[in-house]
C-alpha cells in the first residue's frame, strides 16, 4: 500500500517514481527536525588551556545534535573535533573533542595551547529530533522548546494529535534540515615529509550554513586506510589530521601529516552543505 | 522561484520567510530523508547492507567518544564500530550521497 505525502522535483512523476531521491519529501522516510537551534561563546578563562562546555537539553535521552566552533573567534565556524592547526607540532591550535551527549546534556571540550588571557570561542549547536545512542524517553522536546496549537504536522501511521514530535514527518514549528549541495575536491598530500594541504569550496550563500564534510584516500589510500571507506572529518587516524570550517562565503577543508614515508596520493574531501543557517 | 510551496516556522509570515532560519519547508529544497537507521549495542563490529549504488553519507552517534567508536561507508555497505564494545546509531542519508 502506497499511501502518505510525496512531493516530486521538477519533471519526475510523483505517481510513478520510485527514486526517494526524485522526491523533496516522501513521508515514509524519517527527517532531521531541528527542534533547538542557539548561538553562545565558551570561555577559556586567563591560565586555562581547556574548558568544557555543558548544555542542559531537557529531552531526558540522548539527542541528535551537532555544533559548530568558532575556535578562534574569527567568524570561521569548525566541524567538532577539529582543529585550527593541522600541522605536525601547530603552535596555538585551538580544538574541540570529548563531544557527548547523554541523558541530560550535551557537552564539548574546548582547548587552546596558550593560556595567557581569557578567550572566547563562539559556537552554534543543534538539536535534532532523532535520537544518538539510547532509547526515546522523557520528553520529545528540549528546554526552551515553545509548543504551538496551530500550523501543520503530518504523520504516517501514528494519530497526529498524541504523536511525538520524532514520530512527525512534518511539524511546522520546526525546520526540516534541508539539503543545499554536495561538492567534493581533492587535497594532494605527500608523507615524504610533515606537510599540510587545505581546498575550498564557495557555498557563496552570505550567511554560514550547517554543513558536514566526510573524506577518503580512494585508490592512493596509504598502508592501513580503506580506499573506499568514507569517515567524517576529524575522524581521519593517524598520521593524517583533518578539519573543516565554514564562513559566510566559504567552505575550508584541511588536512596534515607527518612524515617519514614514501606515499603520496589524493584525499577526497565530499562537503555537504544544507540550507539551514548556523546563526540565528 | 514564484511557484511551489512553503511551509514557514510558527507565526513567521510565509511572503517574507527566509530561507535560512524561518520556513519549514520550500519545494525548491529538498527535505534531507533518511533511508535507514542501523545500530550496534554491545558490539565490537558490524557490516550493514545500504542497498543504494551508491555511497551515502552518515550521521553517527555512538557511546563513547568518536576516536573509539567509528562509522564507514562505500557503495556497498555501512560498518559501525565501537572499541569497547559500546553502541553505534547511524543515520543513513539519501540526499547527500553520490
């Protein structure tokens, strides 16, 4: 039984087309709602190199949930676990990691390598609808979250009236996380020596959106990658180091590496970009 | 574009919404869909089956910290693991692939 809501791009027929990718929306397939969206500034205070920053979220299990780190308060806004110096022994690099959330909060560690005033590194954080790891429970909302009796919710199979917001396909409180383009590029890289190598992609769309950014080495992968695996920034292992950062113009892929091989190749950096700002 | 739908956020005026911040939905964008959801509980590795030719891309959470716990794809399948034999939950998005 073919039943529920399909809306088809431009010259596919909605009645007939079977590609989920021919459609802008078919609510049969689960969506990202961003339930929370909110800018704030970490403070890494005068004689700290580190400091965690910890939100309370209200849902009562562990969101979906992404941030972004202006790391050195310059309007460049990096993927989490990421870091401003790619480069074997980068002076004054500035990184996030230990990204978590769980029942109760969600949490990142901001670090710098010089501690000698306080600093401040703004960030913008999300908050999905979807759950991490766990189990839906407690509330389907976070703290702050305002529920409206008016607008338009679409379900499938679940009665619209007493459904959790996960279990909607559409609730016009919330913006659907919205697929912009996918670009990739490659970053040549060779471990003869430490090196490092960045590209860019031109979003061009005057504000910084939400973006994700996956890599893999393709056929030049080095001893212990797989060529076709796809990992997400920061994510890349040793000896390589990754990051992403994005701007209100622009998308910057980083990567680095140390030393004391004889491979060089190719990494393939694939760029999501989605509609949605990151700012409010 | 003058045609299509919107869907603005709330009580944000559907004429002046933006697209950034305030509409919901705009047939001129697609709506980010996920295919599938696979997970591990208590599992050190696992192969799953995307069934797309090609390769997504996925959105991963996992228990512990993300140097221990990892998510790959290709054109095949998605491989979720976890160091020490926690869990892996990923989402599996169409839009973005190719």
């Amino acid at each position: 039984m073919d039943y529920g809501i399909k809306f088809a791009i431009e010259e596919k027929n909605a009645l007939t087309s079977i590609n989920p990718r021919d459609f802008l929306i078919w609510s049969k397939y689960k969506d990202f709602k961003i339930l929370k969206k909110a800018n704030s500034s970490l403070l890494i205070s005068t004689g700290n190199l580190v400091a965690t920053q910890q939100i309370a979220h209200g849902m009562g299990y562990p969101p979906a949930y992404y941030a972004w780190v202006d790391l050195q308060n310059n309007g460049k806004f990096y993927m989490l676990e990421t870091n401003s110096g790619v480069q074997v022994g980068s002076v004054n690099a500035h990184s996030t990691d230990t990204s978590a959330a769980d029942n109760t909060n969600i949490s990142f560690r901001g670090v710098r390598d010089a501690s000698v005033s306080d600093e401040y590194m703004p960030f913008a954080y999300v908050i999905f609808d979807q759950r991490g790891i766990g189990t839906f429970g407690g509330n389907d909302r976070p703290i702050g979250y305002v529920k409206q009796d008016y607008g338009i919710k679409f379900t499938q199979g679940k009665n619209v009236f007493d459904s959790k917001i996960y279990e909607q396909v559409i609730n016009s409180n919330c913006e659907l996380l919205n697929y912009h383009a996918t670009r990739t590029i490659g970053l040549s890289w060779d471990n003869s020596s430490n090196g490092t190598n960045s590209a860019t992609i031109i979003h061009g769309l005057g504000y910084v959106p939400m973006f994700l950014v996956w890599g893999n080495f393709g056929s030049s992968a080095p001893s212990g990658f797989n060529k076709d695996r796809l990992l997400p920034i920061g994510q890349i292992a040793q000896p390589f180091t990754s990051s992403a950062w994005a701007d209100t113009n622009e998308i910057q892929i980083e990567i680095g590496w140390a030393g004391g091989g004889s491979s060089s190749g190719i990494f393939n950096a694939r760029v999501v970009v989605f509609t949605n700002a990151m700012l409010i | 574009m003058n045609y299509g739908i919107k869907f603005s956020k709330g009580k944000v005026d559907i004429f002046t919404a933006d697209i950034k911040n305030q509409q919901v939905f705009n047939s001129g964008n697609y709506v980010e869909k996920i295919k599938e959801i696979f997970e591990i509980a208590v599992t050190t590795s696992q192969d799953f089956g995307h069934g797309l030719n090609y390769t997504p891309v996925v959105i991963a959470y996992g228990t512990v910290n993300n140097v221990d716990t990892f998510c790959e794809t290709d054109n095949y399948e998605v491989t979720l693991a976890s160091g020490l034999n926690g869990s892996v939950i990923a989402y599996i998005l169409f839009q973005a692939g190719s």
